[in-house]
C-alpha cells in the first residue's frame, strides 16, 4: 500500500471514485478538475495500481494561522473497513505539519461521520444557524460581485475567529453559486431543482425576506453564523493553533 500525491495518469481513477461516493457528475468533475484541482493538495492511497481512497484540501486560514480545510474524503466500497480513511488522515496531518499549516478542518456529512471524525481528533468547533424564510414584500438593493469583491468583503463581515476561505476555494465556489453585495449583507446563492438555497448570508440576517423577493423567488432556506447546528470539525496541528468560531462556505 502506498500513500502520496496523485500523477497525472490517476485522475481518472480519481474521479471514478469520487462519482462513487459521491454521486457528481462529469460536468461538475470538469469544473473541478480544472479550476480548483491541485495534486499537492490531494493524497491518495493506492494498492497494485488500484486507487482506494483519497481526500482533498483548500488553504484557509484563522486569526492569521494557515489552516487546511479538508473534502471529499472517500474510500472505494470494495476496500472499507479496513482503517484507511484513520491511515489516510493520519499520513494528510504530517504532510500538513512539514508544510506548516497549525490546523484542519473538514465538514461532516452526518452525525455518524461526525462522531468517526471525532475519534480520528476532528472535534466540532463551529455552528450554524439554517432557517426557510419567505419573500418580503420589498426587494433589497443588492449588485452581483464577483469572487476577488466577495472575498475582500468577507474578511469586513466574518464574526470573531471567523475562517478566511478565498483563493482557490472562492473561485471555484463562485462557479458553483451567485455572489452577491447589498448595503449590509453578503451572501451566496445557488438554485437546485428549483429550490433556493443561500449558502452564506453575513451581515444583516433580516435582509433574507428581501433578497428573495430582489431574486424573484418565494421561499427559501439560508445560512448564517448562529448556534443552530454542529457545522464544521477542528484538528489542532500545533499548540498554538486558534480554534475557529465560524465556518460558512462549505462543499457539500
């Protein structure tokens, strides 16, 4: 068994097994692969030429500690239970430590994989509130930005201890969701099915009603800093590692 970065001739390995775990398909694999894969921020474990987990990570920081934010960790079905994922993780945190990042984190899908995480040192540190709002009867003034405008704006809206998530992470979720900016607030909007959903709303939460109406849409579910639910995990890597209070642009 070998783990290590992934070459060249593996993506498509990769994305095989990323269509299995967890159900993308090629035009979002496309996006991906171009625009916000890199191979040093990949590893992968291989056994006789078969790839049979691999995860991922975005640079983020907190208070000015350069953090990972680790996804789409999986193992292929054929090779589960036999304690890759805690070996795979284990080899990603000392690749972290010789790189210098003071910390990771990653989003669980569910409660059962949180608590796995938690045994493999990943404790909740961030919560978020989610709530379905109606469209108000007055429309937000608000303009459409673009990712480098996003993010030099999201540092101004974070709460205290909040994760700095830009770069290749924000580019590559700009692809994936409209940016918007109004007079108080920040958000991130995409529509699945038909069905509204804004990832992020920094600022003033009261502005949700409006926004939707601004967008045309009834109803719809966001996102915002809260004590709602358990939302992102936290892996110290050094002592001196600050514990992040806020995580919002999640790939899930």
């Amino acid at each position: 068994m070998k783990i290590d970065h992934p070459t060249p001739v593996q993506i498509p390995q990769l994305r095989g097994l990323w269509k299995t775990a967890f159900g993308d398909g090629d035009e979002w694999l496309d996006q991906f692969f171009s625009a916000a894969f890199s191979p040093s921020r990949c590893r992968c474990v291989t056994e006789d030429g078969a790839l049979l987990a691999a995860l991922y990570w975005f640079d983020v920081s907190c208070d000015s500690a350069p953090m990972a934010y680790l996804y789409a960790v999986a193992t292929d079905p054929t090779a589960r239970n036999r304690g890759l994922c805690r070996t795979l993780l284990e080899d990603t945190k000392e690749v972290l430590v010789r790189q210098g990042y003071a910390g990771a984190m990653l989003k669980a899908a569910d409660e059962g994989l949180r608590r796995m995480y938690e045994r493999m040192g990943f404790r909740p540190c961030t919560t978020i509130s989610e709530q379905i709002f109606k469209a108000g009867s007055a429309a937000a003034p608000l303009r459409r930005i673009d990712t480098a405008e996003y993010g030099r704006l999201r540092r101004a809206f974070l709460p205290a201890h909040g994760v700095i998530q830009d770069g290749p992470l924000l580019d590559f979720f700009g692809t994936q969701a409209e940016l918007y900016a109004g007079e108080d607030f920040l958000c991130a909007v995409s529509v699945h099915d038909g069905m509204f959903h804004c990832h992020e709303l920094l600022g003033n939460i009261c502005a949700a009603p409006h926004i939707l109406r601004a967008l045309n849409y009834d109803r719809g579910s966001f996102r915002f800093p809260g004590d709602g639910v358990p939302f992102a995990s936290f892996c110290p890597l050094t002592s001196h590692c600050p514990t992040p209070a806020y995580f919002g642009l999640a790939l899930d």
